[in-house]
C-alpha cells in the first residue's frame, strides 16, 4: 500500500540510527511493525535530496512488495509515506544472524543450519534479478527454527548483469572473514546453501528484464572480484 496520508504508528523503540535512516520498533494498527524513516543529508541541495529519497524509497517499497508476492523471506510493506520519507513493514521474529553466530550457547551444527540458509535466502533473492547491495550478518535475521530472513533494502536493486550479484556475495565473504573467524569454512557454508537452493527451486524462470544469472555464474564472478581485490589490495 503506497499512500500519502500521516501513518498510524506507535512507536516503541529505536532499533537503528544510521547515515541513511533511523528505524523504529513499534505497533501498526495493533501489529508488530517497523518504521523506517529515511535522514535527510543537509549538506545536499533540498530539491535534489528530495528526489533521491522519493526515488530511493519508492524503489525499496516497490522490490520488496514484489519479492514478497513471490514468497521470499522478508517484510510485508504496510504503509509508505513518499513524501515524508517514511515506510512502515511487517516486524521479523529472529535475531540478527552476527548475534547467532556469537553465541556459545548455540550449537556448531545450528550456525551452519543459519548459514545455510541464509545463503540459500540470498540465491532466492538473486533468482528475482534483485541484489541487496548492502548485505550483511546484521541484515539477516534468524528465527528459532533457524530459518533466515533478509531486512533492510535500502540500497537494492532489480539487475541482470552478474557483476552485482558476485558483489553481494564478496561482501558477505569479507564480513565473515572479518567478524566471524571463528565460524570455520563460514563462507563456504554459506555458498552451499546458496547453490542448494536452486537444486531444490529448479531451473530459473525468464522475468521481464531476461534470464537472471545461474548460480554457478554468480560464484565465478565471485572467484574473479576476490581476484581483483587481492591485485588491488
């Protein structure tokens, strides 16, 4: 639902302050919801910051409306405010997958299960030609079953070139590299449940814009941007 009319919205706590958006636990006519309240940048000209937002939030409300009717894991959108910068979603049950794997009291097998499938969350992502662009183990939620959730959508898009998805996957590689050394093969784990994911889905569908990439595509680009960065770096 994309309105413009003041939401209905009691907020609760602040779960987030970013450079982008402040976000908002909160109730939704009675529902559990968050709100998303994107930050203006002063040092940008008024009338271009807010053309950027209306375009950038309205591509967010629009992805995720989509992915959702396909039955990916993530929020329902409630309500969105375009020209207040505002959107309001379902609240995920679960915690963010860097907590889960922090935590000693969760077994090895179970932080592999996440793993799992969180990467397999992601491919299904992929297989809507949709990157997240901001992937992370603080984007990603799971729930008690161990089932992931992707949150946060900010910087997503619809694409078909198979560069952006080798990104997406590059940046869970560093993070998990960088803050999980101690998930062994964390990467790796995660790749599995990735390709997985199109052994049970089966072959890719053609959407409007064409054939999004195979998996096996996306982990070779994957291959060739790790290439770059070790050249680079």
């Amino acid at each position: 639902m994309l309105t413009g009319t003041d939401m209905v919205f009691q907020p609760d706590a602040r779960l987030h302050l970013g450079a982008e958006a402040e976000v908002w636990a909160g109730l939704w006519m009675g529902r559990p919801a968050v709100r998303k309240i994107r930050r203006h940048r002063a040092w940008r000209h008024p009338d271009l910051e807010k053309r950027l937002g209306y375009r950038r939030m309205l591509s967010e409300a629009r992805i995720l409306i989509r992915i959702k009717d396909a039955g990916l894991p993530v929020p329902a959108v409630w309500d969105v405010d375009l020209e207040n910068g505002r959107i309001v979603m379902q609240q995920m049950a679960g915690k963010p997958l860097i907590e889960i794997l922090r935590d000693n009291d969760i077994s090895e097998s179970n932080k592999h299960l996440a793993l799992e499938n969180s990467g397999a969350a992601v491919r299904m992502l992929h297989r809507m030609a949709v990157t997240h662009g901001d992937l992370s183990t603080n984007n990603i939620l799971i729930d008690k079953a161990f089932d992931a959730y992707l949150i946060d959508f900010g910087l997503s898009a619809v694409e078909y070139e198979v560069e952006r998805f080798g990104i997406d996957l590059h940046v869970m590689d560093e993070i998990l590299g960088a803050s999980h050394p101690n998930i062994a093969k964390g990467i790796e784990i995660f790749l599995s449940g990735y390709v997985n994911c199109d052994n049970s889905l089966g072959p890719l569908v053609e959407l409007s814009g064409g054939m999004p990439p195979l998996a096996g595509e996306v982990l070779k680009r994957l291959d060739d941007v790790r290439s770059r960065v070790r050249y680079h770096g």
